[in-house]
C-alpha cells in the first residue's frame, strides 16, 4: 500500500472490518499512518514470516532482567521512525507493569500532522 494508507483494523480486537459495501475497509491518510505505527510497535522480532528482522524484541532480557526503560523507549521509536510518512517521533509516559507496556507516541508525519498513538 502507498503512504498514508492502511486497512481499518477494529480497535477493540484488531481484526479487519468492512466498509459499508462489504468490502475490506481502509483508511488513509494520517489515521492510516498512525495505524501502521501501532502494528509496527506491536510486532515482535520474528514473528512478521516474510521478513523476521522487523519488530521489537521485547523478549530479550539482558543478565535475567528486562531493558532499562530508555532502552525500551529506544526500541519503540526505532520502529515507529521506520514507518514510511513518519517524519518525527517521541515516546513519552512509558509505563511495564505487570508485563503489560503501556505509554504514548506522539508523531508528525511527513505531511506536518501530528497525531497520537496509544501503546
């Protein structure tokens, strides 16, 4: 897909839906971009088939014990800037609690949007 543009994944099972034609629904624009932000931070390292490098690999732990923070944050905007029509990133109010990441993403796309992602 072009930049800006994504399939409309339900927010509460992030599954596809369908537009009001029955067709797989997409989304475009700094929506779409956000969207791709969100699957991009989502993905663990080896689980994309066709390209295993992409991802976070949240589930190294260094000596028996998780990632500092700003190592975590690191890796979050990494994957975040690799997302084509991101122009800026910053992670902010990152929180592992009870192994559940949790936080923001505050970016700007390459059209001058700023928009912000939910971890």
């Amino acid at each position: 897909m072009a930049i800006g543009h994504s399939l409309t994944l339900d927010l509460d099972n992030w599954d596809l839906t369908l537009d009001a034609g029955g067709d797989i629904a997409t989304a475009t624009g700094p929506y779409a971009i956000a969207q791709n932000v969100a699957n991009a931070v989502r993905l663990f390292t080896n689980d994309a088939f066709y390209d295993p490098q992409r991802g976070i690999p949240h589930f190294i732990v260094d000596l028996g014990f998780l990632p500092q923070e700003s190592v975590v944050r690191s890796r979050v905007g990494a994957a975040a800037r690799g997302v084509e029509g991101v122009a800026t990133v910053e992670v902010e109010n990152l929180d592992l609690e009870e192994r559940v990441l949790t936080g923001n993403i505050q970016l700007t796309t390459s059209e001058g949007d700023t928009v912000d992602v939910a971890l």
